[in-house]
C-alpha cells in the first residue's frame, strides 16, 4: 500500500528536510520500518531496542495507533500516517 508519512518539523533534518516520504506497507509498523530503510537516522528516533520510543506518537488518519492495534494496525492505500512526538515542559 502506497502511505504518505507526515515527518514533524524537528525531525526533518533526519530525512533531508522532507515534510512527508512515501512508503509502501501494510501495517503501521511496516511502514515506520520502511521510512528508517530510506532514512537510516530516523530509526534512533523513533526506536528503541527495536520498541517505539514512549514520547512517541503515531496516528493513521487522525486516529492514535494506540488505541488500534499499535504497530500492527493495518493501513490502506492513500492512508496518512503522521509522527507526532511528545512535547513537555513545566
């Protein structure tokens, strides 16, 4: 499946300053798998041992993976997946 994946400001530098990479995959997992294939610096940012890193976010059409079937939520094509990650402060 051919998926559009949102890159956020902070990270672009780590995929050549792109704001979205098309991927093709067929579950969320796959497809943050296949943007570190393409970009190889992303992988320390959203992995950790081989886990998603806890701060984090991944959404498939404005819905938290989460709260679907994390990783292995399947994704169809034209489907947007955003990387959101989490921002603290006090």
């Amino acid at each position: 499946m051919a998926v559009k994946v949102q890159i956020p400001t902070p990270m672009r530098p780590h995929t050549g300053n792109l704001p979205t990479v098309d991927v093709s995959a067929a579950t969320a997992g796959e497809a943050l798998r296949e943007l570190c294939k393409l970009h190889p610096a992303m992988e320390q940012r959203l992995f950790d041992n081989g886990q998603l890193r806890r701060f984090v976010n991944i959404f498939i059409n404005d819905e938290d993976i989460r709260y679907l079937e994390n990783l292995d939520t399947k994704i169809k094509d034209s489907d947007d997946l955003a990387i959101i990650p989490a921002v603290a402060g006090g």
